[in-house]
C-alpha cells in the first residue's frame, strides 16, 4: 500500500514539475530580459519588470492550454483507472 503511495505522489509532482516549468522558465527568460535592459539603463523600477513578465506568462498559458489540459487529463484517467 505504502509502495503505491508514494509511485502516485511521484507521478502527481512529475506532472505538476512538467506542467508548471515551461510557463515558469518564460518569466525566468523575460525576467533575465528585462534586467539586462535595466542594468544597461540604469532603471531601476520594479513594475517595469512585472509587467512584461505577466503578459509572457499569460501568454505562454493560453498557447499552452491544450498540451496542459492533456497532460493532467491523462494522468487523471491514469489514476481513476488505477482506482479499485
């Protein structure tokens, strides 16, 4: 029973790490961006960088909205099926 438990938890935070990391590396990617741009001007406003790193990730989840979906359905199926 223990054994089971923990390969569900295991495969629960796989498709959590998998899901959440393609939205979360673009505000890594936009953050750095935009850093860089502000070092180089020497502004230093934080709504500056919050701005751009929303609308990125916001965009990053509409587009990835069905691969996502997808993924977390079929891990759900994965565990009604495994349900006695």
């Amino acid at each position: 029973m223990t054994d089971v438990l923990i390969e569900t938890l295991r495969s629960a935070l796989t498709v959590v790490l998998v899901v959440a990391s393609p939205v979360l590396l673009i505000g890594l990617v936009v953050s750095l961006v935009i850093s860089l741009m502000q070092a180089m001007t020497q502004v230093q406003e934080q709504t500056i960088s919050l701005i751009p790193r929303m609308l990125a990730m916001l965009v990053a989840i509409l587009m990835l909205m069905s691969w996502m979906f997808g993924q977390i359905t079929d891990f759900a199926t994965e565990m009604f099926r495994m349900t006695p």
